[in-house]
C-alpha cells in the first residue's frame, strides 16, 4: 500500500492537457445529451485493433471520461453505439437488436476504415457489408486503427463538451 | 488517572486483544499474521502498565515493558526471520537461473491457502468460542468484580480462539502463531485476575515461550530442508499402520 | 539437619546437571566449530553419570531424614522437599542413573552406524543432564508456577533430542511434541493462573499465593467455581504431558523417535512427574471441592486413555510405538490410582510409578539394542530373538513381562493395590472396565512380545543375523533395572516408611 | 421547536437528494485524480440523470409491475430514510419513530424490489444479478442488525436520534471496544449495501463480476436516472449514517436555525470525508471474488457480534 501509494505520489497526472474542441462543432443531437453519454462498444467482426485504441481513449492519456463519455454494460444505458469492424453475416442482426434496444436520441458512431468501408476485409465471404449498410450511422471515424485522439475527437462531438 | 479513563483505557486494550485474535483468523498472509501479533503484543504491554499506574505499582510497568518489548519485538522479530528464511538458507538451493521467476517469493509459502476449516466457517466459530468463554468466565467476574475482572471473558476468548488456530492452521508458521496467541490470552487473564504472576514465575514462562519460539524457529528450518515447505500437511508419516 | 545442609542436598539434584550440561554444551561448541571430527574421550562418556548420581545420593540422603523430620526447605521455602518430592526424586535418580548408564554404548552404535559425530554426542551429554535439571526442579520447586515453568523447559530441552537426527520422521515428532506439549501444558498454566486468582481473592499475599504448602493449608478458602474451573485446566494440561487423553497424540510419535535412552527418561519418569504436579494440584482441589470432582475428572480421563491405548496396542506394528502406548496404559492405571485417592492405593500408585519407571527404561534400553541389530522397527520383522541374542532377547522379554504386571515385579503388587483399593473405595464402575482393557492390552502386548522373542532363528543370509552377544557394560544397567524393579516388588524395606508419608501428602490428609 | 423540527427534516431530504449526485461525482473525481486522470467533475452525476430523464422509457416485453415500480420505491424509501435519520438534527417532528431497526428494513425493502425487478426481466443477468445481491443482503442484515444492537446496548434503545444524543453527552463511548468493534463492522456492512469495492464494483462492465448492475441491466431513461439516483442516495445516507455514529459531534440537538445550518454544513463535510476515504480506498483495494465475499461479512458478523459480546462484559462505570 505505501508503494502504491508513493508511486501515485511520484506519477501524479498522466492526462494530457485537453486539445481544443473539435471543429465541426456539436452535433444537433448533443444538446439533447447535454454534456454525457454512455457508450456501449459493438464489436461486429473487428480484428481488434480498433478496441485496442478504444481502450487507450478511455485510459488515462487521453482520458475521455473527463468530457462526459462513459462506457456502459447495457445498450439500455447507452446513447452511442460504438461499431467496429465489417459487419459479419453473424453479427448483423445482434447489431440491429443492439442499436434497436437503445432508448431514443441514440447515435451510431461506426470506428475504423473496416467499420466504413470494410477496409481490408471487402468482399469476404464472411462479411455483410459496412456498418452503414446495416444500421444508420450518425459519425464516422476513420483509419486503421483511428488513433485514440480522432475517437475522443469523435465522442466529444457527441457530449458536446 | 481517573476511574473512567482507567476503565476506557483498560477495555480498549482488551478490545485491540480481542480483535487482533480475530483477525489472526481471518487473515491468510503469514507476514500480516506476525504483525498482527506484534500490535497484540503491545495490547498485552498495555493492559499491564494501565493496571500498573491505576495500582500504583510501579514493578508491573518494569514486567509491562518486558512485556511489550519480548511480545511486541523479540517474538515477531523470530517469526519474520523465520518467514524470511524462506527464500535462503544453505539447505535449500536455489533453483537454476532459467527457472527463477521474478517473483521470489513461494506464494504457497507465503499465505495460509488450505485452512482445514475455512475461514468463513472458523470466524462463525470464533463467534461461538467467544460465547463460550464468557459462559465460562461468569464465576470468575463474579468472585470479585472490577472492571479488570469483567474484562476477563477477552483473556479466555483469546487463548481460545488461539487454541483453534493452532487446529486449523496447515503452515507451520501459522501454528506458532496460534500458540502466542494463546500465550497472550494467558498472560492477559493473568493481569486481569491478579495483575500477574510472581515476577519470578512471570520471567520464568517468558524464557520459556522465548525458548519455545526459537525450538520452533530451529524446526521449522529443519522441515524446510526434509519436505520442502512448511505444510504441515506433509507431516503425516509417522502413524498408527 | 542444618539450612546449609538441607540448601546443598535441594540445590544439588538441579545445579550438578546443570553443571554437567554446561560443560558438555562447552564442548559441543568445540566440536561444532570442528567439524565434528574431533575424538571424544572415554571419560566424558561416563562422567554423565555423574549427574543422576548426584541426584540419587541426594534423594538417598532426603529420604532418610524427611518420612521421621518432616519436609525440608531452601532458599525462603523456594525449594521444598517432601515425601512425595523425595520419592519422585528417587525414581528419577534409579531411572536416569539406568539410562545414562546405557547412553555410551548407545552414542557408540550411533556413531558406529554414522548416524552421528562428536558434535552430535556432546549436544546429547548437554541436553540430558538439563532435562533431568529440570525434571529436578519440576519437582523440588514449592511455587506452582515454577513447577509449571520446569515442566515447560522439559519440553524444549527434549525436543532437540526428539529431533536428533534431522530426518522427516524425526522433525515431523518433535514439531508435533513441542506444539501439542506447549500448548498443551499451557493450558495448565491457565489453569495455575485462575487458581491464584482464587488464592489472591481468599486473601493469601501475592509471594505465598502460589506456594503449594500455603495454598494446600487454605484451600478451603479458595472460590469452589474458579477451583474446579482451573483445576478442569490443569488436569488437561499437565494430563498433556503425562500422555494423558486429549492431548496425548506427540507420545508415541516422540517416543518412537527419541535415542532409547531418552526414550526411556521420557516414558519412564517424564509422565510421572508432570503427574506428580497434578498430583499437587488435587490435593488443593480436593480441599476446596470434596473429593468427588478431581474423582470424577481423574477417573473419566484414565478409562478414555486406556480405552485407547488398549485399542492401538491391539493393532501395533512398531515395538517402539507399543511401548509408548504402554507407557499411556499404565499412566492412566495410575490416573485412576489417583481417582480412588485412598492412602493405601496412593501408595500403590506411587510404587506403580516407580515400577513402570524401571521396567521400561530396560524396555526401550534393550528396544535400542534390537533396533540396532536388526535396523527395524517394525515387529513382524523380528523373529526369533532369544535364539539369536540370548541376553538380549531375555531382558526384553522379562521387561515386557514386568510391564504385563507379573510377579515379582513390584507392578503386580501396585496393580492388585489399585484393583483393591478401587472396589474397596467405591470405584468398582471404573475399576472393571479399566480391568479389562488392562487385560486386552495385556494379551496385546504379551502376544506381540512373545513373537519378537521366541521361535526359530531367521533364515540365514540376512543382514544382521549373526549371533549376537550383549556384551557386559551394556547388559549391566539393564539387568540391575529388572533386579530393581523385581526387588521392589517383593519387600519395599526402608522405602516404606517414605512411601507411605508420600502417599499421606497426596491423599491429602 | 417543531418549525425547525420541520425545516430540518426538509432540509436532511433535500441535501440528501442534491447532494447525493454531488458526492458521487465528488468520490469518482478523486477516484480520477488517484489514477492519474482528469475526471470528469463533480456536476457529472446530475448531467447524467438530467439527460436520462429527457430520454425514452422503455419497458421490455413481458415485464410486469414489479420491474416499473422498483425504481420507485428505491428512492422513495431511501428519502424517507433521509427524513428520519437524525442526520443534522435529533430532534424533529419524526424523530420519535427513527428507528434504526425501521431504517435497516426500509433499506432492505429497497434493495427487494430491485431484486425483483432483476428476476421481473427474466434475462440470465437479472436473474443472477437478484441472486447475488439477496445472498449478501441475507448476510449482510444480520450484521447490521448486531451492530445496531451493539450501539444500542449503552443507551437503552434503538432509537437513532436517542443513540446519537447519548453519544454526543458521552463522548467517551464511541472509543470503547463496543463502539469500535460495532463501527468496523457496519463499515464493512455498509460498503456491502452499497454496492461498493471490495463486494461490488459500481464501475464495472464485466458480467461475471456484476452483482448490482447486472439487476439494472435492462432499465433506460428516466427509470434508469431513478435507479441510479436512488443507489446514490443510498450510498449518501449509509455513509451519514456511519459518520454520525462515529463521530456524531455537531450535529443539532436543539431547535435554532443557525445551529441547524452549521449541522448541515458538518453532516456535507463529515460526508463528503467518508466518501474521499472511500474513494481512496478503492484505488488501493481490488474487488474479491464473490465465493469470498461470505468470509468478508462473516468477519464482519463476527466483528459485530464481539461489539455485542463487549458492550455486556466491558461496561465499566465510565459507561453505564
């Protein structure tokens, strides 16, 4: 317990200093959400780059928590759908109910190339299609993998903060 | 000291006695059990130098540091090295560089992780033993009741509940550890009744718990070279087949 | 007799072997330091009879003077000497004079068989002449709680004996015997604890307050709650130590791995005199609560004890391990000797005491010797000693037959004492059953003796089979035990006097 | 006195319900600030609830009356347990019927419902959800139950406005083995019912660790903002409970306003301090596995009932 605590002591704050607000400004729908949303991630068939980056957007370098964003275990609790991946044959309807589940305003928010194009993946006799194919896409964040600052960039969009 | 202070400082020892006994059974780090016992310790030093200043006998506060320095240093001071013994010593080589883990500590041998009783079960246990000794303890408070006295149930739940660890512990450690608690519980109830023993026989039981801990030191080294470990589990060759 | 006089006599049973010991531990250093290479020398092997000697001629001395004088003190009544001190006194001095007389050859075929050096030895010399200090002091102290401090230091002086050969087996006995004998005899400790506290409350002043003479003369003052509370205690506690039910699981394991002759200290007269506390201890409860408490207590732990010593001397393997369960069966006939609590059946039990004392020092002295020559120790591979070893083979069988409780050996006269007394005392409903387990033991014991000894030879070819003589010095000791114990079977002569002012002590009156 | 009597009752409710939120931000804040983030701030909480009351209730398929009602009762018992819990002041209209017994159950019919609602679903994580949480409440009341009757031993009475007066006039009782013993164990107990680090983890997204999330699993909107509020307040009151058990100085025991204030303001700092220590305390503890959670409260049943055993064989003249 006492290194533990000498090490909080000798690390003290890791995040990094919060970049200007993104420049497409908020979206309509982020005044409805007025500074939080809960995100539930989706994987629909990702190689798992992206979560990786996801992972480190909510860590504390990046720290998305602080404008708002908080991820959740239920699409019931969610506002924003985070997808990653080409939609697999398997995945496209539990992505359908997931997004259908969510309470109204909810957004889709469709991250990596894969989620939008299927990137390397097109044409894979596994693969449905993109996300926009199967369900509507409010924000679209590109790269492969996006790098955690365009996911935060992304998400505060949505939290408008 | 006032008779409320004297009371609240006299309880509160017995409290930190008590609960220290019971926190010995709920933990299972070996390291955390010998400080547990060191604070027990200092309980039992306190306990007598609180009689001692209400007394006003100024021989119990030269046995209470006595006391607290054998109960509260020397003795843990044993068993730490004896935990520490653990990753040395000349009769157990150590393992060839490839396989040494950088953890070097044996977690195994480090905690208590197969209690014969579990703990849930031998907290509940405790409970009853405590019942029990204040059920015992009655005739004894009400022979002479004083505020010492009526703390005397704790003594008796202490050498009880040290009793039951010394049967339900496997780690060798583990066992010396209920057996000072034991001797603890003991020596408390010796204060509360009588505010000690004869000086003479009070120093005579001290060398022989001081003793008994290094024999048992000395043991415990031994079984480390023959099985390996301190699982008293091992032990089991010598039997009636 | 003048104080200085009766100060040496009560100072020389503790200091000589102290003195013994600190030499030999002295050496022990040396020899550590050497290596444990350095020759050891013919003397110092039979200078540790030096030791139990002292203690006899004192004890010989005391008891001339103490049945017609009355107690003798030293040191402000620290120590104090009785009839009943001085005949435990006795039996300790004839045992340990036996034993050690047979440590040499011993430490000889030890050494012989590699099992250990000169260091090993030297620590052996160091820790017996303590154990018997303080067994000594155990029994000379008039203070109870350094009466418990003795028996206490007994344990942590044996336990490197027990443990002497550093093997699994050896280490896993003398873990067992430390633990369940401290923690054991602690109990007794509370229970000396809760017994002062009733001292202080009757108003005896804290120095006197847990001095056996005081406290004896005022027991009718101490509170009957807290008296039967500490005495319960004290009953388990120091019943731990003389192999008595609850706690009585480190006795075979310990006597089964002790060297012999420690063995044979341990079995023989350690029980006893943690016995002989309790003893001390009954005769105060006794006072405070009537006779039928202690009574009950004695008698409901002596029939479980032998209950289950019969039961596993039934189906022992190990003649070691049979011999510390007869340890455990005569232990509690003389627990329930005590139960009965008549003078006359004290007397019995107290010459029991003695009995058992010397026949199985040869026991497990000669169980040495067999363990030496056949390099086992399970019974079912020894066969046909007496054909082999002659000597030997004869006084382990008469030693077993003194065990069994057959004439002339004094423990047929003490065993048909306690029968008697108990049926005469009321105590038929324990003395029958404990008469049957006595005889189911008996076969037991008879039946697993009479194998090892009798019948053919082993086939030749085997290792350790040749003809095997005794040989005189080690024969000595044992026979000189078997002629003891016989004579003290056939007529007590000046020790009856000590006997029966010994008895009166502890049957309180 | 009753005038204050009822501004203090008002006020208990409605520093509870607004600070609740507040102290849950306060304690995720500190929580950031330990592991080296920014956090989030301390409005947060309210952001959350004022954006889920805007957003669509939804009412899964096949749930009854017990999945709607739930929420309700959650925080409808809880505030009730607000107004009767002398928390800034002894003496109020309800005062009288502030029993700690009547407490204990009030919160435990909270957490029923919320059982119930779990099984209502009908999913696997409703159901295992409710079965985790009714076997550490079914070892958790007994524990609470002892405890209280540990404090309640000096004073003669069960009455928490009558405990917490006779501490104030006692101010050596709290430091007796009873009062420790009795305060250790309703801190494990209360971190327990709440839902918090070391039994349960309110952060968590893992269905194999969930116990009281995974009985919320299928509420959304303004449902979801009651449940969340009334575990919140849950967590508020159980931790002003503890605070003023311990250390019960401040709080008004008679009927002026100004007093009152500063009671308030005593009961949001004491409060606010619990939740700081607890916070902190969770960067350090790591959740235990459930199978392990029985040893924790059977150690805190015990530590209970020794303050029981304790205050019967410890009473020295100080106390009594």
């Amino acid at each position: 317990m006492g290194g533990l605590l000498r090490k909080i002591r000798r690390t003290g704050r890791v995040a990094e200093a919060a970049p200007p607000r993104p420049e497409p400004g908020p979206l309509p729908a982020a005044r409805e959400l007025g500074g939080s949303a809960q995100v539930r991630c989706i994987d629909a068939g990702s190689c798992n780059g992206c979560e990786i980056e996801i992972g480190n957007a909510f860590g504390p370098v990046y720290d998305a928590e602080r404008y708002g964003a908080r991820l959740v275990a239920s699409p019931r609790h969610a506002d924003v759908a985070l997808v990653t991946g080409p939609v697999t044959r398997n995945m496209a309807e539990p992505l359908r109910r997931t997004v259908a589940a969510m309470p109204q305003p909810a957004l889709v928010v469709a991250v990596g190339d894969c989620a939008l194009d299927c990137g390397e993946f097109a044409g894979g006799y596994g693969v449905e299609g993109a996300v926009a194919d199967v369900v509507p896409v409010d924000v679209r964040v590109p790269g492969c993998p996006p790098e955690p600052a365009a996911i935060v960039a992304a998400l505060r969009t949505v939290t408008g903060r | 000291m006032t008779s409320g202070a004297y009371t609240q400082l006299l309880d509160l020892a017995c409290g930190v006695l008590l609960l220290c006994a019971v926190v010995v059974l709920w933990q299972r780090e070996l390291a955390v059990l010998v400080r547990v016992l060191a604070v027990q310790g200092a309980a039992l030093a306190a306990i007598a130098a609180v009689l001692g200043v209400h007394e006003r006998r100024w021989g119990l506060l030269v046995v209470a540091a006595g006391v607290g320095v054998l109960r509260a240093g020397v003795l843990p001071y044993l068993l730490r090295r004896a935990l520490g013994a653990r990753t040395g010593g000349a009769a157990d080589p150590p393992p060839p560089a490839a396989y040494r883990s950088p953890y070097r500590e044996d977690v195994s041998e480090a905690r208590e992780t197969r209690p014969v009783v579990n703990v849930a079960a031998s907290l509940v246990t405790a409970a009853l033993l405590t019942l029990l000794a204040y059920a015992a303890a009655r005739p004894l408070v009400a022979l002479h009741p004083t505020p010492a006295t009526r703390a005397l149930p704790v003594g008796l739940a202490v050498v009880l509940v040290g009793f039951f660890v010394l049967v339900a512990r496997r780690r060798a450690i583990a066992q010396v550890v209920g057996f000072l608690t034991l001797d603890n519980g003991i020596t408390a109830t010796a204060f509360l009744a009588a505010s000690g023993v004869p000086p003479i026989v009070e120093l005579g039981v001290s060398f022989d718990v001081l003793l008994a801990v290094l024999v048992l030191h000395v043991l415990t080294t031994r079984m480390r070279a023959a099985f390996g470990g301190t699982d008293l589990d091992d032990l089991r060759e010598l039997s009636d087949r | 007799m003048t104080p200085t006089d009766s100060a040496l006599l009560l100072t020389a049973p503790v200091a000589v072997p102290l003195a013994a010991a600190a030499a030999h531990a002295v050496a022990w250093r040396r020899a550590a330091a050497s290596g444990g290479t350095a020759p050891g020398h013919r003397l110092t092997q039979w200078a540790g009879l030096l030791a139990p000697a002292a203690i006899l001629v004192s004890a010989v001395v005391l008891a001339a003077s103490v049945p017609s004088h009355g107690p003798v003190t030293a040191y402000g009544r620290l120590l104090r000497a009785d009839g009943l001190s001085v005949w435990m006194l006795l039996v300790v001095g004839a045992v340990a004079l036996l034993a050690l007389a047979a440590s040499p050859g011993y430490l000889a075929g030890e050494r012989a068989a590699g099992h250990t050096d000169e260091a090993g030895a030297q620590r052996y010399h160091a820790l017996v002449p303590a154990f018997l200090a303080a067994m000594c002091l155990a029994l000379l102290a008039a203070n109870l709680g350094v009466v418990w401090v003795a028996i206490e230091a007994t344990t942590i002086v044996t336990a490197f004996l027990v443990g002497h050969r550093h093997t699994r087996t050896s280490v896993e006995a003398a873990w067992k015997y430390v633990v369940i004998c401290s923690a054991g005899i602690a109990l007794a400790f509370l229970g000396t604890v809760l017994v002062y506290y009733a001292a202080r409350q009757a108003g005896v002043s804290e120095a006197s307050a847990l001095d056996w003479p005081t406290l004896a003369a005022r027991a009718d003052r101490l509170d009957p709650a807290v008296t039967r509370l500490g005495m319960a205690l004290v009953v388990l506690g120091f019943g731990a130590k003389a192999g008595l039910v609850p706690l009585h699981a480190w006795l075979p394991d310990a006597h089964s791995q002790a060297p012999a002759p420690v063995s044979a200290l341990m079995s023989g007269v350690l029980p006893a005199v943690s016995f002989t506390a309790l003893l001390r201890f009954k005769v105060i409860a006794d006072t405070a609560l009537g006779t039928g408490y202690t009574r009950a207590l004695l008698a409901a732990v002596a029939l479980l004890t032998l209950c289950l010593s019969a039961a596993l001397l039934l189906a022992q393997r190990d003649y070691k391990r049979m011999l510390a369960y007869s340890s455990m069966e005569h232990m509690s006939v003389i627990a329930l000797g005590a139960a009965i609590g008549s003078p006359a059946v004290m007397s019995a039990a107290l010459l029991h005491i003695a009995g058992h004392g010397l026949a199985k020092t040869v026991a497990f002295c000669s169980s040495g010797h067999i363990l030496r020559l056949r390099g086992t120790t399970r019974i079912g591979r020894v066969r046909g000693l007496l054909a082999q070893s002659p000597a030997l083979g004869a006084v382990f069988g008469l030693a077993v037959v003194a065990l069994l409780g057959m004439p002339p050996f004094s423990l047929f006269a003490s065993e048909v004492g306690i029968v008697r007394g108990g049926y005469a005392g009321g105590l038929g409903w324990a003395v029958s059953p404990a008469l049957a387990l006595v005889l189911l033991a008996f076969a037991a014991l008879g039946y697993r003796t009479g194998r090892m000894v009798l019948g053919p030879p082993q086939p030749a070819g085997r290792p350790g089979d040749a003809p095997h003589a005794l040989g005189a010095v080690a024969a000595a000791p044992l026979v000189a035990g078997l002629v003891a114990c016989a004579a003290l079977g056939t007529a007590l002569g000046p020790l009856s006097d000590l006997l029966s002012a010994a008895a009166a002590i502890t049957a309180g009156r | 006195m009753s005038g204050v009597g009822y501004v203090a009752v008002g006020a208990q409710v409605v520093v509870v319900v607004g600070g609740a939120p507040v102290l849950g931000g306060w304690m995720r804040q500190v929580r950031a600030r330990l592991e080296g983030r920014a956090g989030a701030g301390v409005g947060q909480p309210w952001r959350d609830v004022r954006k889920l009351l805007r957003k669509e209730a939804v009412t899964p398929v096949g749930t009854g009356p017990a999945f709607r009602l739930a929420p309700l009762l959650l925080v409808a018992t809880t505030a009730v347990v607000a107004a009767l819990m002398p928390l800034a002041s002894t003496r109020t209209p309800v005062s009288g019927s502030a029993d700690l017994i009547l407490v204990v159950a009030l919160l435990a019919l909270g957490t029923v419902a919320l059982a119930l609602a779990g099984l209502d679903t009908g999913t696997a994580f409703g159901g295992m959800g409710a079965s985790r949480e009714m076997t550490i409440a079914a070892l958790v009341e007994p524990t609470i139950l002892l405890a209280v009757f540990a404090v309640s031993i000096p004073v003669g009475s069960t009455n928490l406005a009558a405990i917490i007066a006779g501490t104030i006039h006692h101010p050596a009782r709290p430091a007796s083995p009873a009062g420790l013993l009795a305060v250790a164990a309703l801190a494990v107990a209360v971190l327990a019912e709440a839902g918090r680090i070391p039994v349960d983890n309110p952060a968590t997204h893992l269905e194999l660790t969930m116990v009281h999330e995974a009985m919320v699993l299928e509420y959304a909107g303004p449902d979801l903002a009651l449940v969340e509020l009334g575990s919140q307040m849950r967590l508020a009151v159980l931790l002003g409970l503890l605070g003023s058990l311990a250390a019960p100085w401040g709080t008004a025991t008679g009927g002026s306003l100004p007093l009152l204030g500063l009671a308030l303001v005593l009961l949001v700092v004491k409060t606010a301090l619990l939740g700081t220590l607890l916070a902190a305390a969770e960067v350090f503890w790591a959740k235990v596995r459930l199978f392990k959670v029985p040893e924790l409260l059977a150690g805190s049943f015990l530590l209970a009932l020794l303050a029981v055993v304790a205050s019967y064989f410890l009473t020295g003249e100080a106390v009594r």
